[in-house]
C-alpha cells in the first residue's frame, strides 16, 4: 500500500515492503503524516549540508533526497515549529553523515582520526559556539546544529540534551573498539548499549522543544510517560536492526541485534530474523497499551489550571509524535536509499559516503 494515501504527488507509488519484513499492524494502525513544512525542509536541509561541506556537492546531488533524512524527521516532530523542524532535521542529517564516518574509520583503522573527532565532539558540546568555525566540517556541523537546539528551551533542556550526547558519544566509541577487534556483544549488553548509539533519548528529548514547553522531571521519569518513550525507541532501533542485518553482514558488522542472537543464543539466520519480528511486534503491541494510558495522564495533568492545561497539552504532544515514530520510521526504512544494499555496486560500500577522513587520504 502507499505510505501516503492521499499523497501530494502527482503520481503516487506503492512502496514495496518485503513480507520479511512488513508490519500489516504499522500499515494498518499507524497511519502517517508529514509535518506541512517538508517541501521546505527537504530543500533547505540540502543547502544546509553543502554549506557546511557536510557531504560532497555531486553526492548531496544524486543521493541526499533520496535518502529520505528529512521525510523521517518530518514524519515524526509533528507540530513543531519550522524552525524547531529545521534544527532537528538538521542535526538529524549531521547524526547520519557521523555514523558514515565512524563506520569508514572503523573499516580503514583509523582509531587516530576517530579519537579526534571524539574528543572535538564532546568540547564542540560543552561550547558550540567556539566551534562554529572549527576545520573538521563534522565538528562545525555538529556545533551549528546544536547551538541552534540550544535556543529554543532553558538551559536545564541543554544541559540534559548534553549529557545525553556525551553518553552517545562514548557508546560510539564503545562500537568502535568492539567492531575493530572483531567483538560481538552478549544479546543484553548489545541491546543495553544500542539505546545509547540509538541515541534514545536525545530523540526523546527532542519531543519537548517541538511541543514547546520543557516537561518537569516528575513528567518526564513517570514510568508510563517514560514507558511508551522507550517502546517508540526499540521499535526503531530493532526494527533498524532488521532491516540493516544484509548491509551489516555484508559489512562485517559486529553491532546488530540479529548478529548477537546468532552468534550468542545459537540461532540460525532465519531464526534470528524471526526473533527480531517477535520483538518488533511485541513493542507495537505493548505501545497501543501503554499509549491509552500515557494519554490519561495528559488528561490528568490538564487539572483546569493554567499550567495544568500547558502540560497536558505538550504531553498529549509527545505521546502522539511517539505514535508517529513508529510510522515514519517503517516507511524511512523502505524509501531510503541507505538500506538499498542490492542496488550498490559494492555491499560493503554504501555509494554516498566520503571514505576519507577529515583532512586525511
């Protein structure tokens, strides 16, 4: 079926969905949107990536819409402000050329040029605006997007989105030693570790600034606000999981869900697959739980008061763009050019990367 049915093209196609890996329950129950400002998201995303000589200019020509990193964002922070949208999609479009290149570093050895960029990311985040000019692209981009993040709540937000990406960036590089001395995580710890390089809740937290309003803590750690949160995010993860497992392998990944279950549980490839499947499933359906009750918890937060109604409502639109993730992120998955591994020329190789490091042959 279309991801759109009333789609705004002129000629409208279906999206052909593998029956390994199609969600009948995703297609049928989490019917998507796109947030009205996308037309100019796409474009200025795009402009965006070429200013700050993100990726190269003949590759953000053939290959940036096709990737579809905007229509993810755009499929999920609904209600937002444009440009509340802008930065996200932005610095969601930075998070993607990061992982390209801590993939290339990690399959040319080049742990000198990665452990640079580390710490130039974890500086960059304590002080982005003395980073805006910085010789990496990657850092200049990364300061460029989070300063922008930065603008739109109080420094309490900031704070806590910082400490979120320093645990992202050291998960990564957790990753990196683990893939580069050939290290195949324990199912646990891989799934413990993959809500970190997910980056869980920086996408979480994300909610807030699209909804306009910071949640308290006694909002943001309710165990059912908290719950349908993190059943949004290991869908996506593991769904991600599923449909990067021939990619990865092609690769010689040693970071996927379906890898570790072979490797550690026994499991054969089929099998794993079908493991992956129950998982995803199993999210969707605790979710649609979880949801009903997260959404009560808007209604009881919107006491009559003025601040009583501002938080039910931010919390009303957090836990719908919750529900909006697991669409956006199906569809991201069969419209993106980053999952086509059959169409590449080399498996191991996606065809939109730099495989040079910064400054380095």
């Amino acid at each position: 079926m279309p991801a759109f049915p009333h789609s705004t093209t002129s000629t409208p196609t279906a999206i052909a969905v593998p029956p390994s890996l199609a969600l009948p329950v995703i297609e049928a129950a989490f019917p998507r949107r796109l947030h009205p400002y996308w037309p100019r998201l796409q474009e200025k995303t795009r402009t965006w990536l070429l200013e700050m000589r993100l990726m190269p200019a003949d590759k953000v020509a053939e290959y940036a819409d096709g990737l579809c990193y905007t229509d993810l964002m755009a499929g999920y922070y609904l209600g937002a402000p444009d440009e509340v949208l802008q930065a996200i999609a932005d610095y969601s479009a930075w998070f993607f050329v990061w992982d390209d290149r801590h993939d290339r570093d990690i399959v040319h050895r080049r742990p000198a040029a990665w452990r640079r960029l580390r710490f130039r990311l974890h500086a960059a985040l304590e002080s982005p605006r003395t980073h805006l000019h910085h010789e990496d692209p990657l850092v200049a981009g990364f300061a460029d997007s989070v300063l922008r993040l930065y603008s739109f709540l109080p420094q309490s937000w900031n704070r806590r989105f910082a400490r979120h990406f320093h645990q992202v960036i050291d998960a990564y590089d957790r990753e990196f030693r683990n893939r580069t001395e050939g290290v195949i995580p324990k199912v646990d710890e891989y799934l413990a570790l993959r809500r970190l390089t997910f980056a869980h809740w920086i996408w979480t937290d994300l909610l807030e600034p699209s909804a306009g309003l910071e949640l308290p803590n006694s909002v943001r750690k309710h165990p059912t606000y908290r719950r349908a949160a993190l059943l949004s995010q290991e869908f996506a993860a593991w769904y991600n999981d599923l449909c990067s497992l021939p990619k990865e392998i092609a690769g010689d990944e040693v970071h996927n869900l379906g890898i570790s279950l072979i490797k550690h549980e026994g499991l054969t490839l089929e099998e794993a697959v079908a493991d992956m499947r129950r998982r995803v499933e199993k999210c969707v359906e605790e979710f649609l739980v979880v949801e009903r009750d997260a959404l009560r918890l808007s209604d009881d937060l919107d006491d009559g008061t003025v601040r009583g109604k501002e938080l039910g409502t931010a919390v009303r639109a957090c836990v719908r763009n919750m529900r909006n993730w697991f669409s956006t992120v199906y569809w991201f998955h069969h419209e993106s050019g980053r999952y086509r591994v059959d169409s590449w020329d080399d498996r191991s190789t996606p065809p939109y990367v730099n495989n040079e490091a910064a400054g380095e042959k």
